[in-house]
C-alpha cells in the first residue's frame, strides 16, 4: 500500500449553534483553494402544448401573465352594394320609353310607294278649281328624278293646302310622309328620328302656313335636303306660302317674291320650282259650293244667294264647307 507524508488527526466538531463560525480544522500543509461554486439555475419545463415553445419556465408564464393580453378583432367588410341613385332611375326610365317608340315605329314601319302620276293629275284636275296652270307645273316637276323644291304660293283659298292634302292622300299616308304647319313645326321638327328619310327610298315633306319671313325654315329645309343626299335619298318638299301674311308690298306675290325666294334658297342644288295658284272668280266659287252641297245631300239649293255669302277675291273658296252647314 502506498504511503504518503500526507498525516491526518482528529477533528473535533462543534455541533452547538456557534460550530459553523468557529469550529478549528487541523490538516497539514497541503494547500488548500477556495472555488465558489456556481449554483446553476434550473427551470422547470412546463409543457404547454406549443409545437414552437417546447420548453416555457413558470417564471416566463408568471410574467407574460402579468402582462395585459392584447386583442385583436378581424374586421369582415361586405362588399359595398351600388346605391342607384334617382338620376340612375329617371335616366333609365327614360331610355326605356326612347327604346319602345323606337320598336313601335320600326314594328309599324311601312314605306309608300312612287306618285302615280296619271292618277294625280286626273283627281287634282277633277277637284281642285281655277288652277289648271298650277296643276300642270306640279306633274312637270313631279315627273323628274331626284329630290325637289316646289313653293306654292297664292291667295287665301285658292287650293294650296287642298291641293297638297290630295297629294298626300294618294302618296300615301306612311312612315316616309311629313306633314307640319306653322308654327309648330319650328319647335317640333328633328331629323333625328325620321326614320322614313333613311330606311326608304323616296319621301315627301310639307309645311304649310309659311310666310316669307320664316327665315328658320330655310335652313331646316337646307339640312334636310343635305341629310337625304348624304343618305342617297330623293325627298319631295313642298312648302306652302299665304301671300296674305306677308308684307303689304308683296302681298300679291308679285315678281319680287321668286327673286327673294329664290335668293335663300340659291346654294340648293336640286330641281326647284314655283307654283302660283291664281285668283278664283264667281264661276269657281259656284264650282266650290255645289261640291259641297253635293257632298252634305243638299236639295233645291239657291246658288245665287249662297254667292252672295261669299267674297271670292278675298276669301276665295275657303270657308265654303263650314257656311254651307250654317245656311
């Protein structure tokens, strides 16, 4: 067995209160070094269930549990809804009427066919007194091909307008008629929606009640006439002027009248004419009142005093329908 130098005695141990401070330990000269121990903490492994914390300590969940909780709201919006709006709605109602005229009319769309000529002169010539010169004028121009311009002009019952409501019954009373009188026709009258102009081949155009002054008139004619050539359309247009609401110094529709007339409307590259309706006499007027007897079944009628009811060179023939019925 190995000795040492190494020699050891008893030591004596004081287990009374003060041993700890003052207990004597004998031992040799071996040298002896003092090491503090490190006391190493261990925490306690808390399974909490969290696949990215494995190990929590107490003291980590006893200060995060101090801390307030922090809370959060997830916040769904709904998508926003278009609010229509009353201008949306009027709008809407709106073009909802524009497209059912639309439909009424294509639906009830129908063109007339060409002049029959023949037909025309013969009825015009059979009904309409005093204006064979006047009848003549119109077939001529009617006969001719492309759009035309006529202006009739002439006293107060002489048949202008007659003579015009003849032409349309025989043109026929269809999509591709246009009919307007003075004044309305300045506040009503678009191109917009004539229909008649752009889907047939020829159409017929009237305005009545004209007098020399009704200056808008001529560029809505001009437009118009632009419009169908564009279209590669004919349009007859036929305008009607009372020499009585003109000026004093043009009221017989005198050589002036064409010269002015025919100023406006000298840009115009189409067939133009004027028709002049003559002054009627006693023998018309006659003519006029027995067509109008005969039509109402009137019997034994004294024609000479009917004449005497009427000024023929003021009032021509017109208001002969109503007087009869009063006589």
């Amino acid at each position: 067995m190995e000795s040492h130098d190494n020699s050891y005695e008893s030591m004596d141990v004081d287990y009374s209160a003060n041993s700890v401070t003052h207990m004597d330990i004998s031992y040799n000269d071996s040298q002896v070094y003092a090491t503090q121990i490190k006391k190493e903490k261990l925490d306690e492994c808390v399974d909490i269930g969290e696949p990215i914390s494995p190990c929590v300590s107490a003291e980590d969940i006893k200060s995060s549990s101090s801390k307030p909780m922090k809370t959060f709201h997830i916040i769904k919006t709904q998508p926003k809804m278009n609010k229509i709006t009353p201008q949306f709605k009027i709008i809407s109602i709106v073009g909802v009427l524009a497209m059912s005229v639309i439909i009424y009319h294509l639906l009830k769309f129908e063109c007339s066919d060409e002049f029959d000529l023949k037909q025309l002169k013969e009825t015009l010539s059979n009904q309409v007194y005093g204006q064979n010169k006047a009848i003549n004028s119109i077939i001529h121009v009617l006969n001719k091909e492309g759009t035309k311009l006529l202006f009739f002009y002439g006293s107060t019952g002489v048949g202008k307008t007659y003579t015009a409501s003849i032409i349309m019954e025989l043109f026929g009373k269809k999509s591709n008629l246009y009919h307007y009188t003075m004044p309305s026709f300045e506040e009503i009258f678009s191109t917009d929606f004539m229909y008649g102009l752009i889907l047939c081949k020829s159409s017929l155009f009237i305005v009545d009640g004209l007098s020399r002054n009704d200056k808008i008139v001529n560029q809505h004619v001009k437009d118009l006439i632009k419009k169908s050539q564009e279209l590669d359309k004919n349009i007859t247009i036929i305008l009607i002027y009372s020499c009585d609401n003109l000026n004093n110094y043009m009221k017989m529709c005198d050589e002036n009248f064409h010269v002015k007339v025919t100023e406006d409307f000298k840009d115009v590259n189409v067939h133009k004419a004027f028709v002049k309706f003559d002054l009627l006499n006693n023998l018309h007027l006659r003519q006029c009142i027995q067509k109008e007897a005969s039509s109402q079944n009137l019997k034994n009628v004294d024609y000479e005093k009917l004449l005497k009811n009427f000024d023929v060179a003021v009032d021509g023939c017109k208001g002969v329908h109503t007087k009869i019925k009063l006589l």
